[in-house]
C-alpha cells in the first residue's frame, strides 16, 4: 500500500486546513496508508476521519524566533519521514512548504506542495522571494488554486504543476434553502485579510434603508475584540453578530439570503465556493490572486472592487431590492459550482499524486 503524508502548521479555524483534512480522508479511503501531520496541536481542530492517523511535530506550539521554530521543525519533519517512510509528502501553505522541501532532501520521498493564497502576500519580502522563487521549484510538484497565482512563479515550477480547485463537500449541493429576510452571512477567520472592518460598515449603510437586515460573521481569531467594538460603535449591537467558528458551515448558510466575502486577499475561497454550491447569492472583492474573479466569472456584476466600502453597500442594496436579480444570482452560482464536486476534484488530486510517484527519483 502506498504511502502519503499531509503537513501543515495546524487543522483549526481555516479554509486551507478543512481543505487538507477532507483530502486525507479521500485519500485514506481509497486505498492509501494516510497519516496527517501538524505543526502543533490546539484546543478546537477540525474532526479528522478515523481512518486518518494524526501524528504531530510539537505537542504544543513553542514559542521561539522565526529561524529557530523553522529550523527545529524541519528536524522534526525529517525525523518523522525517516521513520514514516512515505512515498509522497503533501504540504500547504508558505511555512510547511519550504520545510517539506529542506526535510526531505536526500530522502526517497516525493514532495507535493500547495500555493494557497496569493503570492504577492504570501512569498512577500526577500525571505519571501527565495522560498517562491528558488525553493519552491525543488519540489516535485505544485498545486496551484488559479492560472494568476501559477505565473507568479518560475517556468520551472509551473511546468510541473497543476490547477486544481478546492472541492466542496456534496452536503452544500444538497443545501435546502429557507432564506431569512434581509440575512448576510459571512465565513472566515477574524483577521485583516478578510477585512470584516469594512463589511461591517457598509452593513451599516444598508441597515439604514433595510432595518430588518442581520449581518452573522462566523469564524474565530486575533480581531475579535476589536471587531466586537466597532460593532458597539456603531451601535450594530444584536444586528452584527459575531458566530464563532462552526463545523456545520452548511447549517450556517441555510438561512442567508446573501454571502459576502470581503477579503483584501484570497487564494481559492472555500467559503465562497460553499455558498455557491448551496445556490446562495453571492458578492465579493475582486481578489488580486484571481480566486473570485475565476469563480464568479471576469465580467460577474458579483464583483466589488478591494477595499471599496462604497462600492459594496451599494451591491448589497441593489441585491436586496431586485427579487429577480437574487434569483439569477442563485441560478449562476449553481451552475458555476459543478466545476469544484468532490468527484471531480479528488480524481484530479489522485491522478496528479499517482503521476508524481511514478517519476523515478
């Protein structure tokens, strides 16, 4: 039986990560001896399928500088492979990625990295660049989320990459809609990147015209406090509502007439391509890395331009006063969603993962 292995820092609040986890599971279930590895463990992660073996590099996080907790972890990792054996390590995100590379130099094991959010933020910085730039081409291969985060890297890596989108579990397809009037739901982790600031005040636009209008954000991290303020601010206390990190997304998503996502920046939005395989209108910032843009279609009268608060209340309200217009929304996003089902998605990672062990080292 062959063997993979999954690596990244931790399996809590996070797109990527529930992306990771679901994968495990598809692989352990197909006739792989699959083993997940964090970094650390934490108080919340999500639920990993029995047939998963978890195993981790620290316990609990230390906290040390960033040279020293890279350099220990890539220890540990090779440490682990050595043991392990497997024949492919599969990593996510910037950290694991380049560890995963510098771990298993020597070794007879394939690496499989994944860019998950856009480089220009993620590899930014010199430290940055040499990982994108001259590490990340070691790898044995590259799974990119879209064809604009792909160019940012070397000819090199791209020739042996591939695209592939983030599959959306077939619970969201079979989503029964019971819509709240007025109801914007939003998913993703309290932190700048997503920008829930300025959501929050164009909601508050909208709530002018539309009293009867709720704003739940669900997701847990460093902004909640301050979120939580500016909320009592602007006196949104009981109409802005901070839901915390949830399993059930798909419960969550039941009762929204609209999802926004108002990131600054994204790689591939999970809990955008949720909500549009749940056939739930959809709004969101025309990301940088192209994730929304790929998703909604360039021309998509869904998208808002990063950062435009304006720009934004002003969709939202268009959405809520045209029936018609959220009905085709709900149309689109249907249609659209049949590109990311686990089917397709798990047998495009398959193929990729076979083809890679294939190639003599």
């Amino acid at each position: 039986m062959k063997k993979i292995m999954f690596y990244i820092n931790a399996i809590h609040d996070g797109g990527a990560e529930r992306v990771m986890v679901n994968l495990a599971k598809y692989f352990s279930e197909n006739g792989y001896d699959t083993t997940l590895v964090t970094s650390f463990r934490d108080t919340w992660e999500y639920p990993l399928a029995a047939t998963v073996r978890r195993l981790t590099l620290e316990e609990e996080e230390i906290k040390q500088s960033r040279i020293k907790r890279n350099f220990s972890r890539i220890k540990k990792l090779r440490d682990l492979c050595k043991s392990e054996k497997p024949d492919i390590l599969v990593s996510f995100m910037e950290e694991p990625n380049f560890r995963a590379i510098l771990a298993t130099r020597g070794l007879p094991v394939k690496t499989l990295v994944s860019v998950r959010n856009d480089p220009n933020k993620e590899y930014a910085g010199k430290l940055g660049w040499f990982v994108g730039k001259v590490l990340l081409p070691m790898a044995d291969g590259c799974v990119f989320q879209t064809g604009d985060a792909q160019k940012w890297f070397p000819k090199r890596l791209q020739k042996k990459s591939r695209i592939i989108y983030n599959a959306v579990k077939e619970d969201f397809y079979k989503l029964i809609r019971n819509p709240v009037r007025g109801e914007i739901v939003t998913c993703g982790r309290l932190t700048g990147q997503k920008n829930h600031a300025m959501l929050i005040s164009a909601f508050a636009e909208v709530v002018k015209r539309y009293p009867y209008a709720s704003l739940k954000i669900y997701g847990e991290g460093s902004l909640r406090e301050t979120l939580q303020e500016q909320i009592n601010t602007m006196g949104l206390q009981g109409k802005v509502l901070l839901m915390g990190a949830i399993n059930d997304v798909e419960k969550a998503l039941e009762t929204a007439e609209l999802f926004v996502l108002s990131s600054d920046y994204e790689g591939m939005p999970n809990a955008l391509m949720e909500a549009m395989a749940g056939g739930i209108p959809c709004i969101s910032t025309d990301c940088p890395c192209g994730g929304p843009k790929e998703l909604l279609g360039i021309d998509s009268l869904q998208l808002v331009e990063v950062g435009n608060e304006k720009s934004l209340t002003d969709k939202i309200i268009k959405v809520f006063k045209d029936e018609e217009l959220r009905e085709k929304m709900c149309s689109i996003s249907r249609l659209k969603a049949l590109r990311f089902t686990p089917k397709t998605v798990y047998t495009q990672w398959a193929d990729y993962v076979k083809e890679l062990m294939e190639i003599k080292q």
